[in-house]
C-alpha cells in the first residue's frame, strides 16, 4: 500500500511539518581545566564528535523506531506553532552531547534553486535527497542565530533532512527552523508521512484541536476540570479525552462533543492525586476508544492535594505540624523524607530515594548543593537518634569528604556555583560538612574539616551581611527566595558559630517582611529579579507558596517541598509580628524599595501599591531597552491565578531552559513606571524581531467577569477591577496554548497601559468600565498622555520623566526600605519594622 502523506503550505515561508527523531544522548565531560570556558570546550566536543555521515539509513515512518549507538529512537510528527521552531530544549544535570534528526519533504512544481535559512542553538547539518548541502557550527546559548545558503531543489519530491546538535550543561535552549526564500509558496507543497489513509481528517483535527483550552493550570482534587472550546470553532465533533500522568496511566476518560462556546467537564470531580499529568484530546470514530486518526493534543494540568487558602487559617504551631504531615506523603523526594525524620517516622523512610540523591551528588549533577544541605542537616539533627539507619551513616561521609564545594576546587563536574542562590548554599554545606568532620581530610583539595568550615563561614559571612544590607541580586524571586531559604534555615538551626547562626535568622526575618510586603492573599506577585513561567502563571504553583501558608497561613503546599521542610524543621524562630503585616489589608498600601542586584553596585527600584481587592507591582525603569533573562517586570495580582502582566516573547516555549522563554523574562526589557493603582510599559522592539509583538497573560476563567470593549480590555474579580491597553490594540488568542489566556499586540513600538480600580472607589463593574473609556489617553509613538480614574494626569515614554499633573515623579534613588511599616536607607546597618505597637530591630 502506498505511503500516505499530510500536505501542507509553507507558513510565513517557513517549514512547520516535520518527522523528527531524537535527540540521542551521549555523556561527555565538561570544560578540562579551571581556564576552559563552556563555551570553548562545547566546540570542542561538537568537532570531537562529529561525523560527515548521515547516520540514519531509509525514509522515515511516521511513529517508526530504529537503532542507533545502543538508543532506540523513535521518529514522532511534529507540527511547529508560531515561532517556526522545532523544539527539542531541556535541562541536563550532567554534560551531555545531542543530535536530532528531523525530516521532511518539498515537492515543487519545478526545479530551481533557492535559499534556505536555518536557525540553531547549535551545529546543524543539511541533506537534500541524500546529498550533504550545509554545515554550520555555532554555539549561540540563548538566542539561535540564523545562517543562509543556496541549494537546488528539483522537479518533484525532495528529501530534506537537518540534523542539529547541542551540547548541554544545566539550561539547554535547543531549537530549529528552516525557512526557504526565492520560491512561490503556490509552487511547493510540503509533505510528511502519514499512518492513516484520512489525512483530511487529520489536518482538520490539527487545526480545532488548537481551540481548546482548560479553565485553570492548576486545580485542586476532587474540582471539575472545565475544558472551553473557541467561540468560533469551525466544525462540530465527537472527541475523546483523558486525564493521564507523564507514564500515560489513565485516570479520568470520556467522550463528547465538541462544538462552539461548549464547556466540558473532563475531570469529573474524580480524586486525581496531586501531581502533573495532561488533558489529552483525541479524535474517535463510531467505536468508543477507537481512534481513527492518530493524532492527539496534550493540556498540561497540575492537581494540588490541597485547597488554596485566600483568608489565613489557624496558628503557626498547628500549621507547622500540617506542613510536615503533608510533605511525608509526598512519594519520591528527598525532602519528603526528611519531613518523616522530623516526624521521626523511621518505620515509613525510603532509603532508595536518599541513596538515589547521594548517588546524583556524587556524580557532581547541577543542583547537588539542593540535595547535600538537607542530607547534611537530617545527619547533624538526627544522626545520633536510635532509628537513625546505620547504613546511611557511612555513605553520607563518603559523599560529604568527596564532595566539590567551591568551583575554585579541581575536577569536572555541570554544577553552578556563582549565581545568589547557590554561592550560599554551597557555603551552607561547607560549613555543615566541616562541623561534622573537623579532623577529617577531604579528598577533593586534600584539606580538613575545619579548613573548609572556616572557609564556608568566610564566604557565608560576606554573602549574609550584603544581603541584609543591601538587598537580593535575585530580588523578589518566587523561585530562588526558596533555595536561599533552605540554606538560610539550616544556618540558623544548625551553625555552631554564633554570628553566622544570628546573620542567617535577620536575614530570613528580612526576606520573610519582603514577602509579608509584597504578597496578596499569599501570592508573592511582586516583580522579580528571576522567576519561571510555571511559578507567574498561577501563584497555586509558586515555589514559595507553600512557606507563604506555613509563615502565614494563606498559600497552599504543592511539589515545591525543599524551603517548606527546611523551614518546618529549623530551630528558627518566626517573629509573628511578620505574620501579622502578611495578613494586613490596609485600604492603600504604597511600598518603595531599592536593592543593589550586582557587585557592579546595579541597582533595581520596584514599588509595590495594595489593597483589599488587587496588588500592582513593577520594576522602574529598569534596563529600558537592554537584552532581558528572567526578569518578571511587573504584575498585577487579583487572586492566585487571577494575575495579568506583559512581555516580549522570543519564542512559544515555556520550558525553563529558554530564558526568557513565552512568559517569563523579555527578549528587550521594557521601560515602566507606575503611580500607586496606574502603570506604563513601553516597548521598543528590535526591526528583526523572532516574534514581532508583546503579549499579556490574561487568564479569561480565573476572573469573575471578562469584556473586551473599544481596544480595552477588562476584567473583575471580586471587588477588585483591571483594564488593560496597548497603543497597538489588543488580539485575543483563540487558538495554541495561549488560548482563554493571551492578549497580543503586534509592532515593534508600543505602549502598555494599565489601570487598576475597586468598587469601593468606582463602583460596580459597568460604571468602572465607563469611567476607563470616558478618560483621556493619547498615543504618539512610544510616548502616552493619560488622565487616571483618580484625576491625575500623567505623561511617559521611552525617554524623559514620569509626570503627574506636569511634576517629575522619581523613578529612582528610593531608600531600601519606605511603607507603613519600615523606612530604611541603603545600605542598612539596621532595619525597624512596626505594626501596632510592636517593634521589631533587624541588625546586619
């Protein structure tokens, strides 16, 4: 039988269809000495390795498998979205060398020769029917840079097949796309092959499978998972769905129909336990469960095992307990067991999972300081307790003498050392390490305990007071704030040296009154100085929430177990004076702070205005204008997942490895300012853009009401109210995985305004929106004028001051610390921090 085949157009002149196998994975060592960079031993490895040959024999099946190097690989359809990508990113703990092979056919109405343009992280090769046409061997870490050469396509089908390496340590940003210039798009047809004869059916289910999307990215069991179809889905179908984990284990199914506007129920208030899984749409024919095209669509879907709680709950004692009875039960982390050391739980503690971590640490993975710190602690607390296993004993020894504990020591390995988080947590080990085995020699630099102890606390000393001083590099990190958490907890539980306990104790109490500050209703939807997508698009999945709930008493515990145990387990005292400021909702609370984010004395001025109903946070003027990382700029924050912000997106990736990526960081930082309840963004993009718009996440079901009215967008949540505008106008998503949650703008100037409201000062929801369109705003290129609801008027733009009624409003020079509860200079010796009549003196 012949083989069937999926036709297509270019898409922008791009190739979006493809077979693609791999990647095959091989291990390889890191840079040689201290002096190699990573840069430098990356090509090194890609010309070491590399080999002129195609490696893959015969034409591709559509889901065949086949050998290579002992791996099986499995060729899989890959349909590109909006950035013409093949992606194949991921995060490696170790070096690793990676090939991918992709595969497609042109078939053209007549031979000639054009110009391809392909675009990698990595080295790249060509083949057209069989012939080696290009080679490149660029590393670009971040950002894939494109290259052009001229080939000849013939008078019918030709075999296109790219083959594109990387090398990956830690984040590995790995993407292709090929596109093909000087050619009718009429006069080529790009073809794939398929495993079924109904290729109709199958493009058409491509494209309405797109029109789906779920109401929230993350729920609690036992809720019902509403699954929305477009307004303006094309056709009427009979789909099957399924909720299923990452092993493919069904745990929820069903058939239905879709059709336009239609909202299903896929989840059926079944009691999922708490993890990650998907919503996997597929097509069925007459016979339930039998799938006459193989074709599907995954949603992701995270299920928490508990409730969020909005309103705070209970004591710190009884939350203390809840947190370390809820982690134990989480199966298959280490922190998990840890929480049943705590419990003394001895009877129920799985010894694979701690050797499984021993054995990643010994093999110097990235990350291994996340794991040694907790192993180090359970030692030093529980060591001597008579359910202690006596065969861990040993093995931690081995894997704390051995260890590499700063990157100035010898030997290979893929850890970071240098970034805020890490540098503390590494010191945090050493010193824990040297406590335990003063008189011991380490074999790594051939030096005792005590040495590395006294070096530790060296490095530790400096690190705590120039964050209690002058603030976090990673400022506001609703991802890192954990990890410097978990090292802080165990210096100030478990250092045997008296200032270094003390400093670590003032410096949580600093960045627990931050997130007291900076937090509504448990979501710490302040800006922040590195963040990922998963932790901005929900606060329910925030790596901090969990702390949030113990500290308290609103947030919710999810898979993010490492700072909560650590808290829980810590002889840290929490001030509850802190507490108490969280739970605070003063009718207008205005927050000023300056933090020094560099050694280069950088700095980074963010406000921070809340109330009973929203919180608005920026950055200001930060960088306008220069290559962004994982900076979250500003946000608005209505309820957990009720959060809407804008950024410039390199790509539709929201894997971690890309940063910035769709949602968190920005390709060029935006220039913003904001005044209390009103902010601008303004955007300048570069002429040769990836994408060519910004974008604002704005999540459709997780408000009460949504409008889209006269190039505003509007939404309510409780008594609280948002309206949003771009000088480009507005687009709402209807299809991909922005779907129900994406707003665009396209062009490369443009200007974001945002205007926040509450019924107590505005009325209802109707007279809100009235009042927003009634008011005066101008655009002039990257410059707006705009009267507030509040009556000031206010002017901005890409260059000159922010105005409000025709005075400068300082977007910089802020003292650390300037709201209700503490006003501090910076640097600070020392900070005040009051509510009622209580004062509490934090000392660096």
């Amino acid at each position: 039988m012949a083989t069937p085949y999926l036709e297509y157009e270019l898409r922008d002149g791009y190739v979006h269809n493809w077979l693609v196998a791999g990647p095959l994975k091989s291990d390889v060592d890191g840079p040689t000495s201290p002096e190699q960079s990573e840069h430098a031993r990356k090509l090194e490895i890609a010309e070491a390795r590399y080999d002129a040959d195609l490696q893959v024999a015969g034409t591709p099946d559509y889901n065949g498998a086949f050998e290579i190097e002992d791996q099986t690989l499995t060729w899989q359809y890959v349909r590109c979205l909006d950035d013409h990508f093949v992606h194949r990113s991921t995060f490696s703990h170790t070096w690793r060398y990676l090939r991918t092979w992709a595969y497609t056919e042109l078939d053209c109405f007549e031979g000639q020769e054009v110009t391809f343009v392909l675009t990698t992280n990595g080295p790249a090769d060509v083949w057209i029917n069989g012939e080696h046409v290009h080679r490149h061997a660029h590393f670009h870490h971040q950002m894939p840079a494109s290259v052009a050469f001229k080939a000849t396509l013939k008078d019918d089908v030709n075999e296109i097949v790219v083959r594109f390496e990387e090398v990956a340590a830690r984040e590995c940003p790995y993407v292709m796309a090929l596109e093909v210039q000087d050619i009718d798009p009429l006069d080529v047809t790009v073809r794939v092959p398929s495993n079924t004869e109904r290729t109709v059916r199958h493009m058409m289910l491509e494209r309405v499978f797109e029109q789906a999307c779920i109401e929230s990215v993350a729920n609690y069991r036992g809720k019902v998972v509403n699954l929305h179809w477009a307004d303006d889905l094309e056709t009427r179908f009979n789909y099957h769905y399924s909720i299923q984990d990452a092993r493919e284990r069904l745990y929820v199914s069903g058939q239905t129909e879709a059709q336009p506007e239609a909202v299903n129920d896929v989840g059926h208030g079944f009691r999922i336990w708490q993890g990650e899984y998907a919503v996997t749409l597929r097509p069925v024919s007459e016979e339930y469960y039998a799938y006459d095209v193989r074709y599907q669509r995954d949603l992701p879907l995270t299920i928490l095992d508990n409730a969020y709680a909005e309103e705070p709950y209970g004591t710190y004692e009884e939350r203390h307990h809840e947190a370390l009875e809820y982690a134990a039960t989480q199966e298959g982390d280490l922190y998990a067991e840890i929480a049943k050391f705590e419990l003394r739980q001895w009877d129920e503690i799985d010894l694979d999972v701690i050797e499984g971590a021993i054995a990643r640490i010994n093999r110097r993975g990235d990350c291994s300081d996340f794991d040694l710190v907790g192993l180090l602690g359970v030692l030093i607390r529980y060591g001597d307790e008579d359910g202690f296993p006596e065969s861990l004993k040993s093995q931690l020894k081995d894997c704390a003498l051995n260890f590499k504990y700063w990157h100035d020591e010898p030997g290979s390995d893929a850890m970071c050392y240098t970034t805020e988080n890490h540098s503390i947590l590494f010191h945090t080990c050493e010193i824990l390490a040297g406590q335990l085995y003063p008189d011991e020699v380490f074999t790594n630099v051939e030096e005792a305990g005590s040495w590395h102890r006294e070096k530790g606390e060296r490095l530790a000393r400096a690190w705590l007071k120039t964050r209690g001083k002058t603030g976090f590099w990673e400022w506001d990190s609703n991802c890192y704030f954990e990890e410097d958490l978990l090292a802080l907890s165990h210096l100030a539980g478990l250092a045997e040296t008296e200032d270094i306990m003390e400093l670590a104790a003032v410096v949580i109490d600093k960045m627990l009154f931050t997130m007291a500050v900076n937090s509504y209703k448990g979501a710490f939807g302040s800006t922040h100085g590195r963040t990922y997508s998963r932790l901005i698009k929900s606060a329910k999945k925030e790596s901090t929430s969990g702390i949030s709930r113990l500290m308290f008493g609103m947030g919710v515990y999810n898979q993010n177990l490492r700072g909560l145990v650590s808290m829980a387990c810590s002889e840290y005292e929490f001030p509850l004076l802190i507490g108490d400021i969280a739970r605070h909702m003063p009718e207008a609370m205005w927050d000023q702070e300056r933090h020094v984010i560099s050694e280069d004395g950088d700095e980074v001025n963010k406000v921070t205005f809340k109330t009973p109903d929203f919180m608005l946070a920026s950055a200001q003027d930060f960088r306008a204008g220069e290559p962004g990382y994982q900076q979250h700029i500003w946000q608005a924050t209505m309820g957990p997942d009720a959060v809407v912000f804008v950024t410039h997106p390199p790509n539709v990736s929201e894997e971690g490895a890309h940063r910035p990526n769709f949602w968190h960081g920005n390709v060029i930082l935006p220039r913003v300012a904001q005044w209390k309840d009103v902010l601008f963004a303004v955007h300048r993009l570069p002429e040769d853009d990836w994408m060519g718009f910004t974008h604002a996440h704005f999540p459709t079901y997780s408000f009460d009401e949504t409008v889209m009215e006269d190039g505003w967008a509007f939404a309510r949540k409780g008594d609280g109210y948002l309206a949003l505008t771009a000088a480009q106008g507005l687009e709402a998503v209807k299809r991909g995985p922005g779907a129900c949650r994406e707003l665009r703008s396209y062009g490369q100037e443009n200007v974001w305004v945002c205007q926040m409201g509450r019924a107590a000062l505005d009325g209802d929801f109707e007279t809100f929106q009235r009042k927003v369109k009634a008011v005066p705003l101008s655009f002039d290129g990257t410059s707006v004028a705009y009267t507030s609801l509040r009556g000031d008027a206010f002017t901005f733009g890409w260059e000159g001051p922010l105005t409000r009624n025709d005075v400068d409003v300082p977007l910089a020079g802020f003292r650390h610390y300037e709201n209700p509860y503490c006003v501090a200079e910076l640097p600070a010796e020392e900070m005040d921090i009051q509510f009622g009549e209580y004062v509490m003196r934090l000392q660096f």
